[in-house]
C-alpha cells in the first residue's frame, strides 16, 4: 500500500497549474484532497472531475492572504474527511520586474500572497501537527529562492524565504519530537498561469520567450510531490530541484 493512500491533503493555489495537477495524482493514488484558491467554478469543475475518476475532493474558496480562510480549509478538511495529514502551499504570484520600475504595489503583493500566504497555512495547521506528533508540509519556492536572477529581487527573496524558513520548520520539528515532514520544491520553467501576473511589458515578454523554449507540464511538479509524500514516515526529502532537461537555468 502507498503511503499516499488514505492521506488528506489541503492544496492552496489549487485551481490551475501544478495544485491542479497534484491534486488530480494524489486522488488518483487513493488521497483524500481539499483544493482552496480564489476561483471557485475552476475548484468546482477541478473536484467533480476528481469524483467522477472515482476519487474523494472538497473545495473551498481561499484567499492565502486572509489568515482566518486558512483556518476554515483546515477545518473543511477535518469536518469532510476527519483530519489533515498533508499541507501543500502552493499559492504564488510572480510579478518580476526590475526595482527601478518602481511598482511597490506590486513588491507589498508579492510579500503578502508568498510570504504571509506559507505563514497562515503552516499556521492553520501546526497545532494539529504537533497535536497528533505527524504531518507533512510541502511548499512550492522557485530556482529563484537558490540563485539571484535580475529583475527577480522581491519575488526571489519571498522564494529566498521560503526555502529558509522550510529548514527551520523541518530542523525544529526534529529537535522537538514532533514528525513533521517538511519538502521544498524549486521549480524553474514549468507552463502554468504564473506569468500571467508580469505587468512589466519588457519582464513578461523575456519570460514567455523563456517558457516557450523550455516549459514543461506541471504535472512534473505533481509527481514530485506525489514522491515526496510516499517516502516512509522516518524518511524525509526536504528539497527538490526541478526543471526542463533543456533549460541551462
């Protein structure tokens, strides 16, 4: 039997791209999975698409920003499927541009949904994590939180922070006892509606070309994390690097 089987999993950023593709493996791996982003007639279609696989999915509409809607999907999740196993924070924008562009707007947006967006998750589900001595927290950073790349300065280092604050997470749970499992995934060109959020007309038009030599299927992304969760309990693969074959990064 997986070790995927039977797990409830909460997705955020799930109804598009590598949280739609992961939910759609996990549940057909035998998860039990509850989607929460902002769209919901894309997690309604998302969830009875997973049903009529054979599958078990809720939804709930989420705003990682709000940390009171990431408390209610922790609770959809224990009222629909009797607990939480899995945490996947994969909400994110991307809305490079240089700094000399000036739009701060923009720099304050990306801190709140990828920042404050992985600190409401964690904290809508460390209590029940440490509560029952298990649990699993994955969050989605980028090869920008490894290496600095121009234009990239605010999104990298919310990514930057992702990676640090994961290791700590991982580090301190070790140190107290509690089993919690952490994996950090750095995806480089995988084709999802993350550009969408470039306004930045000279930024926006440099990262389509690099997508449209090199993307690849978020899905790719979705067997990570499928893999990640299917280690045994006393086993944990903290960070994955993933990107095209193609892509010289």
């Amino acid at each position: 039997m997986s070790n995927i089987e039977g797990k409830v999993v909460v997705i955020t950023g799930a109804s598009s791209g590598i949280g739609e593709a992961t939910a759609k493996l996990l549940a057909s791996k035998g998860a039990k999975v509850v989607l929460g982003a902002r769209r919901e007639g894309k997690l309604q279609k998302i969830v009875d698409e997973i049903e009529a696989d054979g599958g078990q999915a809720a939804y709930r509409v989420l705003d990682v920003t709000v940390p009171s809607e990431n408390d209610a999907i922790v609770e959809v999740a224990k009222d629909t499927f009797g607990g939480v196993d899995v945490i996947f924070l994969n909400a994110g924008i991307m809305p490079t541009a240089p700094l000399s562009a000036m739009k701060t707007d923009e720099w304050r947006k990306t801190v709140d949904v990828n920042i404050n967006g992985v600190l409401n998750g964690v904290a809508a589900v460390l209590p029940t994590f440490i509560e029952q001595e298990s649990g699993h927290v994955i969050a989605t950073s980028s090869v920008a939180g490894l290496k600095a790349y121009p234009g990239n300065a605010v999104y990298g280092g919310t990514k930057w922070f992702v990676r640090d604050f994961m290791e700590i997470l991982r580090m301190e749970s070790a140190q107290e006892g509690t089993n919690i499992r952490t994996a950090t995934i750095y995806p480089a060109a995988i084709n999802t509606e993350l550009l969408d959020s470039i306004s930045h007309e000279g930024a926006a038009e440099q990262m389509e070309g690099l997508y449209e030599q090199h993307g690849i299927s978020p899905d790719r992304i979705a067997n990570v994390v499928a893999f990640a969760i299917d280690q045994p309990d006393d086993t944990n693969v903290n960070e994955f690097t993933v990107g095209p074959t193609t892509q010289p990064w």
